[in-house]
C-alpha cells in the first residue's frame, strides 16, 4: 500500500480516536492523537502533489500551532487561539485570491453572492454581540479574526458559485466546516456548555483539514487536466 494511503487511513484513524477522547474527556489521548492529525495529513498532501505549495504548507502549520495550543486547555485559551488561526485565515484568503484569477464575473451570481454576504455580515455581527461586556479587549480579538473569517468564507462561496468542480466542492465543505467549528466554540465556551456543541466544534475542525488538503490536490490535477 503507498505511503499516502496509509497516511489517510491513519488521519481517519486518528480523527475517530481524537473525537472519543474529546467526547469521553480523555485528555491523554486527545492529546496524542489530536497532535498527530496534521503531521499524518501532511504525509497524505505530499504523497498525491508534484510540488508542494508554500501556502497550503503555511496553512497547515499555522493550524497545527493553533491546535498545539488548544491541547493544553489553558486559561483564557482564546486569547492565544486568535493568533495563529487567524494567519491560517490569511493564508487561506490568499490562495482564494490567487483562484479569483481564473473566474470571470457572471451576473447570474450576484443575486446568491449578495444573499451570502448579508448572511455572513449577520452572523459576524450575532456572534460579535456575545463579547460586548467582556473583558482585555476581547470583543475587538474576536471581531478581527470574524473578518478574516468571513472574507475568506466570501471568496469561497464567489469562488463556488461561479464555477462548480471538484476542487471548489472540497473548498465549500472546508470553509462550512470551519464556520461552524467557530460558532460552536463559541457557543459551547461563552454561551451554554453542551458537550454536544463542542463535540460538533471539534469534529468540524478536524476535518476541515482533510477537506483543505482534497481541495488542493484536486486543484493540482484539474490543472494538469487542463495544460
């Protein structure tokens, strides 16, 4: 079997264990496996391109520092969450930038674009309101990193709409499932504990990664399609 099979076999692997573990608080285990879930991603992201795109590998770094940090459960975590999840947010919004190139604008997409950006302004403001009386500037943290958030979930839904493919379909699964691994967050740790919720927060990250790493291997292959 190669390589890159038995690196994705073991990210499922993993993601099951990691989504027990954090299920049934085993902290040991969540710790490892969690740990684990983007080296063995990355291993599969080698093994299927020819050439590694700087940017798809800041991506992954940037989450993999973001994770290392959420492991150890600290105090105020999301103060040092922001930082590098917001980087992989800018790194996600260049790559979507770099696609914008290759779409040309369609009037028949306006209606949907409006109707997403109204629903993505909508939300940023709702979940921005839950952090109005808190404390260290945290409302202004979450509301930058909504942003970033939100223009990156935007460019992917222009990117989709205007042209529906393989690797654009992995795009809109990776962007959902960030978005709602962000809001169930936030409403699992600021508004109501649920184990329900942040089990729903810790599935949808993990694979988010999974989904951004399809999307750019597809990405790869339908352009070597069209040389």
């Amino acid at each position: 079997m190669k390589i890159d099979k038995l690196a994705l076999y073991g990210y499922l692997t993993l993601c099951v264990v990691a989504i027990l573990a954090n299920y049934f608080d085993s902290y040991g285990i969540k710790l490892i496996s969690k740990s684990l879930l983007i080296p063995v991603l990355f291993f599969y992201y080698i093994g299927n391109v020819e050439k590694l795109d700087v940017l798809a590998c800041l991506y992954l770094f940037f989450n993999f520092c973001g994770d290392s940090v959420g492991v150890f459960e600290l105090d105020n975590e999301v103060n040092y969450l922001i930082i590098p999840f917001f980087c992989s947010n800018i790194v996600l919004i260049l790559i979507l930038l770099k696609k914008l190139k290759d779409l040309k604008f369609s009037i028949y997409s306006l209606i949907p674009i409006v109707i997403i950006i109204l629903f993505l302004i909508f939300l940023w403001f709702e979940v921005v309101d839950i952090f109005t009386f808190s404390q260290n500037n945290l409302q202004l943290k979450i509301g930058i990193y909504g942003i970033s958030l939100i223009v990156a979930a935007f460019l992917a839904a222009y990117v989709v709409v205007n042209k529906v493919n393989t690797p654009n379909l992995y795009l809109l699964f990776c962007v959902t499932c960030l978005l709602i691994s962000d809001l169930f967050y936030i409403l699992y740790n600021f508004q109501v504990k649920l184990v329900v919720l942040d089990s729903i927060h810790f599935s949808c990250q993990i694979f988010s990664y999974l989904f951004f790493v399809k999307f750019m291997i597809s990405k790869e292959e339908l352009n070597s399609i069209n040389l």
